[in-house]
C-alpha cells in the first residue's frame, strides 16, 4: 500500500515528494509507552489547551508544530524505542520491502497521524514546496478498528491522497496532471520466497511503466487467479518453489490461456514487448 502510494505521487510526475514512515506499536507495547510519555510530559511546562489534550491523547502533543514546544520534546521518550519484538520486526518487513521496491523512506519517530485507530506502520508524504502545511496524504495501518465499533477482529491498512494540496504541488513543480492507466500484469506468488521476489518484480514493472499488482493475503493458486481475471490485467505471472529454483516465472496471457516459461532476468523486458 505504501508502494502504491509513493507510486501514484510519481506517476503524477511530482519529484519533491518524501515519504516519512514510523510505527506507532500496538495494545501490547503502546500502553506502557503512554505512560511513559504521559509522565514525561507533566513535567513540562505546557499550556492549559496542550496539557488538557496530552491527558486525553500524549501522543498528539508529539504532532504540535509550536517551536516552544517542539523544543521542550527534545528529550522525549519515542514509540520505536519502545516497541515489542513483533512490532519491531513488523517495522523491519516494512522496511526491508520498501527498500526492495526501491521506494525512499525516512524514519520519522516522532510522527503521529490525527485518528487515534492508527497501529504500527503509519506513514505521511510531504512536499516541502507548500510551506508548512507540507501533508499531500498519509495513512497507516488500522487494525483493531473493526472491533471498536463492534464488528469482527480485522486488519486494516489505508491511505489518503489530499486532493487540493496535491493538485498545489503539482502546481508548484509546473507539472500537468497525466491520464489514467489499468492493471496491465499481475503477480500470483505461492509462499513467502515468492512473495518477497513478486513484491521487487511489482516494483521493477512499475518503474518501467508497466501498471502491475500481486496476490494478496497469502491466496492459494484458484482464489489469486482469480483476483488476476477480476483486475483486467493482459498477464499473469506465477511464481511457484519450483519456478523460483529454475529461475522463471510462468506468464499467462489472460485473454488467450497461453502460457509460457520467462526467466526471471528477462521478465519485465518481455512483458513490455508484449504489451500493446
């Protein structure tokens, strides 16, 4: 998602774009780190509006943009140093993946979104061409959501685009906003290897302008080829514990049923020759 994100920002032709990503820990780990923080913050000397919203949310106080008291943060405590093992990992797969799809990030610890649901990845883009209302969207992940309002125990994940500040640095970098495109391959891996090699070929597909997407959520072969049929992609590329050893990928055209073996050093090559 995250990918995608930075994705959209590029294909719109915007170059100025940063992406800041932190974790924002979950009900195990973020309890005790509150009150870490909350403890932090009552030696402060913090006006009455700040203080009355630290008791409600500490967090939120993090996100305040006043120098006089940014500068009176200084010294505290932050959520990454704070996580637990499997936050922590999480954080790191997140990490790694990016780094995969070639997507730059900087880690921003003390970020801190405006909905109180937000758990572990939370992330922003910003564009340091619009002054300080520099957000052109964000988002994170949303688990436990579900079940706050009552319905079933679900993850979650989402982002925002911010229309009208985008549209201003799109303005700001003189660039006119390009037309719209569809999934043109999509990946099916089956098992984790395979998802970790789909996830970097997405990421070489798309910097080659080849709009591309992948199976997710750990799908058997029948339910990912049928995501493939549904998002009108032209090709379906599976990656099997076979095909990774032979070092190929099975591409299926859509449309006619064939298919064939393609290295994989050769994948994102032939898929745009094959492509009208």
């Amino acid at each position: 998602m995250v990918a995608l994100a930075w994705q959209a920002y590029a294909d719109l032709g915007l170059r100025q774009v940063r992406l800041l990503l932190t974790s924002l820990g979950d009900p195990h780990c973020r309890p005790q780190y509150r009150a870490r923080l909350a403890a932090f913050l009552d030696g402060l000397d913090l006006d009455d509006d700040t203080r009355r919203r630290s008791q409600v949310n500490p967090l939120r106080v993090l996100d305040d943009k006043r120098p006089e008291v940014q500068a009176q943060l200084a010294a505290a405590p932050l959520m990454v140093d704070a996580l637990c093992d499997p936050c922590r990992l999480h954080l790191e797969a997140v990490q790694r993946h990016l780094d995969a799809l070639g997507v730059p990030f900087e880690p921003a610890p003390r970020l801190v979104r405006g909905l109180d649901y937000y758990m572990r990845t939370t992330f922003e883009f910003v564009h340091d061409g619009l002054g300080a209302q520099s957000a052109v969207g964000g988002g994170g992940r949303y688990d436990g959501l579900s079940e706050s309002i009552g319905g079933p125990p679900l993850p979650g994940i989402g982002w925002a685009l911010g229309v009208e500040r985008t549209l201003l640095a799109l303005e700001a970098e003189g660039v006119p906003p390009p037309a719209s495109g569809q999934v043109e391959v999509f990946l099916v891996p089956l098992g984790q290897e395979a998802k970790d090699r789909a996830v970097a070929l997405a990421g070489a597909l798309r910097r080659s302008r080849v709009a591309a997407d992948l199976a997710y959520g750990d799908r058997g072969m029948k339910g990912a080829m049928k995501a493939a049929d549904r998002s009108g992609a032209r090709y379906a590329v599976v990656l099997g514990e076979r095909d990774l050893a032979d070092g190929v990928g099975q591409v299926k055209d859509l449309r006619t049923g064939e298919q064939d073996a393609v290295p994989l050093a050769e994948l994102v090559t032939t898929l745009k020759e094959r492509l009208p």
